[in-house]
C-alpha cells in the first residue's frame, strides 16, 4: 500500500546528502546561515556553502589580497577568488572528509554548492589557514628578492594558526548566522 503524501513533496534520489560520516541528510536540512550540522551519528560536520564569504575564515584585508593575487582559471566558473576555491583546496587535502553537493537545479534550497566536512566548523577553519599559509609561502618562495624570502619565513615563525583562528573567531562572534566581517 502506497504512503499518502501532500502534492509536491515527493523527495526525489538527488534530494539527499551522503554525509562523510556514512550517515544521510536532506538537501532541506542545510539553510543559508548554518555553519555546523548537528549529524545523527553524533558528530558535528562543518557546513560551508557557495554565497558565504571567504571572510568567514580571514579578515577582509587578506581576502582582499587573496583576490588580487589569485586569477582563477579561465575555464573556472567563478570569475574572482573565494570560497568555492578555498573548499577545492579543502578537498584536495582531505578528499575522504568532504562531501560536495551540487544543489544549483534546486531551487528549494538557496545554496548553488554544498560542503560538508567530517570535521567541525572550527578544525575546518584551521585547516584552510593552513592552506592558505601554505600557498602564500609557495608563493613567496618565487619572490625575486631574498629579503621578501627571509621577512616572510621570519613572520611565518611567529604565527600560530590556532591562535589566529581562536581570535578571529571570537572577533567575528561565531554564535549566531548574523556575524559581520572583522
């Protein structure tokens, strides 16, 4: 016997998440200002979508020159710098622990893309400080000048990726879905 249902709210296969987990969620389950997903198996899992702003993780200073620094392919979808480019770099470290959804036909949602990590949204933001770190040192090792060089690797000393995030974190006052940039 078929299970009576209101017109229009037949859940289709695409309709749901394959957590990293192994658990399941809904598409509907994941609303524009969450930043954490309280799973079934227990865990909480970092909650990242397209429109949120890379300052979620770094001041604006530095998203600013992120942005000037960084092009984009030409082929890439995204015409500047930002959040999808900082969860490709996510997944290309930790392919197992993030699971991308593509929600753009769905217009029930209001996210385009999806990441959800196995992580919590405070390890996943040291993660991507580290990647950045990362990239800005590579980068730097390219400076023409030993002194850029050496001023870098001297600064690189001093910093404290948990620290930053703690700070940053306390400044943007993680609480609630209405944070504004630091």
């Amino acid at each position: 016997m078929t299970e009576p249902r209101v017109p229009g709210t037949e859940e289709e296969d695409d309709d749901w998440v394959d957590l990293p987990c192994g658990e399941q969620a809904h598409v509907q389950d994941f609303d524009l200002g969450m930043r954490e997903y309280a799973c079934s198996c227990g865990g909480t899992h970092a909650v990242v979508m397209d429109m949120h702003p890379p300052s979620r993780f770094f001041p604006e200073s530095i998203v600013g020159v992120l942005k000037e620094a960084i092009t984009p392919a030409e082929d890439d979808e995204f015409d500047e710098f930002g959040t999808p480019h900082l969860m490709g770099a996510v997944m290309e470290q930790l392919p197992e622990d993030v699971v991308a959804v593509d929600a753009a036909e769905n217009g029930s949602v209001g996210y385009a893309l999806l990441w959800v990590t196995e992580m919590d949204a405070r390890d996943l933001h040291e993660v991507v400080v580290e990647l950045v770190v990362e990239l800005m040192d590579h980068a730097v090792s390219h400076a023409e000048t030993e002194q850029s060089k050496s001023e870098f690797e001297d600064q690189m000393l001093e910093f404290d990726v948990t620290e930053f995030v703690d700070e940053y974190r306390e400044a943007r006052e993680f609480e609630d879905e209405y944070d504004t940039p630091a």
